[in-house]
C-alpha cells in the first residue's frame, strides 16, 4: 500500500534538511506503555496531573505528590524506548543543524541515545533539593516517600517544572532558537494544549519553515501545520526517516 500523500512529502522535506528541529509529547511514549497524560490511562486516584504537578499541591501534601511520582517511576522503569525513540536518534545523527525538544520527562529519548536535547519539562529520575537546591540523579524504585538530600537533609521535590513555574531559561532560549531557526519541524505526540511549547508551531510557521505532526488525534495544531499525519508514532516516524 503505497504511503500516504502526507507521508511522501514529509520524507521528501527530511531528506535533503540540514537544519530539523522535533518537538515531542506523551504520545511518543505511549507505544512503550508510559501513560499519556489525557489518555484513559493517565489518571492516578481520580486525580489530574494538573492537579499534583503543581507547587501548591507539593506543598498542601508532598506525600501525596510523592506517591504519585513513585508510581510513575514504578511504570516507566519497566519501558524501554520504542521504533520511534530510535528512529530520532538515526535522524540526529544524519542532519546537520538538529535539536530534539521533549515534553516528557520519562527519560526515553536519552535512554535511546538522544544528545541533542531539551528536557523542558524535566526528568522524573532526578531530584532537587527544596533547602540547598542541589540537583541529584535518582533511579531508586521505590523511593522512599519523603526523600531527603544527601548534602544537607533537605526534603527533595522531582526535578521537574510543575505547573505554573517557569521553564529552565537556558532550555527556553535553545528551544525557541532551533524552533525559529529550522527548515522543518516535526511535531510527535502532543496534545499541544500546555505552553510555551505549544506555540512552538506558530512560532516555526512564522520563521517559514515547514511543519508537520504525527499525532493519534487531531490536535489544535492540526490547524497550523502544512501536513498532519494521524497514525501512531512507531509505525509512522521509522517510515519518515527510513531513507528511501
Ligand atoms: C509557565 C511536567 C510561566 C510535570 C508538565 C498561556 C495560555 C494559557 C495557559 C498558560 C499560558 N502560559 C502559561 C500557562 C499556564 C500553563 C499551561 O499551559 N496550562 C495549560 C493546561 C493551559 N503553563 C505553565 O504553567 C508552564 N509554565 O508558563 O511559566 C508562567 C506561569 C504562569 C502563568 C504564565 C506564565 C509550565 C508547563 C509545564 C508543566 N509540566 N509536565 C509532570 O510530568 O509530572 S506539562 C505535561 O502536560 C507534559 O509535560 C506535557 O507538556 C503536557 C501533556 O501534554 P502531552 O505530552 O501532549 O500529552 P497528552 O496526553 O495531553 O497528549 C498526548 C497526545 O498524543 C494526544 O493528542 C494523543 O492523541 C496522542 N497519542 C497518544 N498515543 C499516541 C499518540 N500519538 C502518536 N502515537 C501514539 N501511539
Ligand atoms: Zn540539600
């Protein structure tokens, strides 16, 4: 069956780009089983990640945020990085000018090999102490439920930009430079409901680069891209990037 119209132009665009900038959701994991967060699967106890991904909420109970954390932690360290992950990192290493900006901070792009990437939203396997703000590397399953720093016995919070907090501004600066400054982006599994990353697409299309998304759904971006491929992340983006 030959590949969708959307499908042939996209890959006509990847090959011969030497500057590619990907933004990437939950959407990309989901084929490895990490739960997307306005999927079915998402809810923990009824409640949001709006609701505990939040310095309010760490602060009215940070036990609680700390369960949630933990039983995240618990599923994604049992996920590997899926055909998709992988396909990236062959991207990465073939064109010239390219930057990965990711909304997840399950940790599969680096664990697939990602370097030229942006946590903007963090990693769920590292801590920040509350007291002395050290940043530390955690992978402990489980982590004991208040943890505390091991330099000055502070509690820890996760290393990650909660709602309603500014995202690391070296991460804002190189995200909205290889956002402005691409020949194509390609937008992978996002419900493009949370900022600043989704403005990234009317940010590209204003620079005059060419945009696509791979998404399950239509999306509020489905508007702004030049094409929108629905499918799901490891069948299509192996497919974009295969050469030939
Ligand atoms: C900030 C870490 C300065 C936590 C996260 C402007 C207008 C309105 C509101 C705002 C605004 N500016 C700022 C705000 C407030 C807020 C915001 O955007 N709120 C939203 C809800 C309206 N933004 C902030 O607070 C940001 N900070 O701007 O600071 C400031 C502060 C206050 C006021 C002004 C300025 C910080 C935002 C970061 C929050 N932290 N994550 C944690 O993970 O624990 S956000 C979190 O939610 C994720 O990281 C991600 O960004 C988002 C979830 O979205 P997705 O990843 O897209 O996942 P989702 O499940 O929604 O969608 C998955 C998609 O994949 C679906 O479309 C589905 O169809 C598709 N899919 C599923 N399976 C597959 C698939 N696609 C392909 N293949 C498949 N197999
Ligand atoms: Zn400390």
């Amino acid at each position: 069956m030959p590949p969708a119209a959307g499908i042939v132009e996209v890959k006509a665009r990847l090959a011969d780009a030497r500057a590619v900038t990907v933004l990437t959701g939950a959407g990309i994991s989901a084929d490895s089983g990490v739960p997307t967060f306005r999927g079915a699967d998402g809810l923990w106890r009824n409640y949001r990640a709006e609701d505990l991904a939040t310095p309010e909420a760490f602060a009215r109970d940070p036990r609680l945020v700390w369960e949630w954390y933990n039983w995240r932690r618990e599923i994604i360290a049992t996920k590997r990085p899926n055909p998709a992950h992988h396909a990236l990192v062959e991207l990465e290493q073939r064109v010239e000018r390219f930057w990965l900006i990711t909304q997840n901070v399950d940790g599969l792009h680096p664990d697939a090999g990602a370097r030229q990437l942006s946590e903007i939203h963090g990693n769920i396997w590292k801590v920040r102490c509350t007291q002395c703000r050290q940043v530390h590397r955690n992978r402990a399953v489980p982590i004991p439920i208040l943890p505390l720093c091991p330099a000055c016995g502070g509690l820890l919070r996760p290393h990650i930009v909660w709602f309603g907090e500014s995202l690391d501004p070296d991460d804002l600066d190189r995200s909205a430079a290889a956002v402005g400054s691409c020949e194509v982006l390609l937008i992978i599994g996002t419900s493009g409901l949370v900022y600043p990353a989704a403005a990234f697409a009317s940010l590209a299309k204003q620079a005059g680069s060419f945009v696509a998304e791979i998404n399950l759904d239509p999306t509020p971006n489905s508007e702004i891209v030049n094409v929108a491929i629905q499918g799901r992340a490891q069948a299509v983006v192996p497919e974009l990037i295969r050469s030939t």
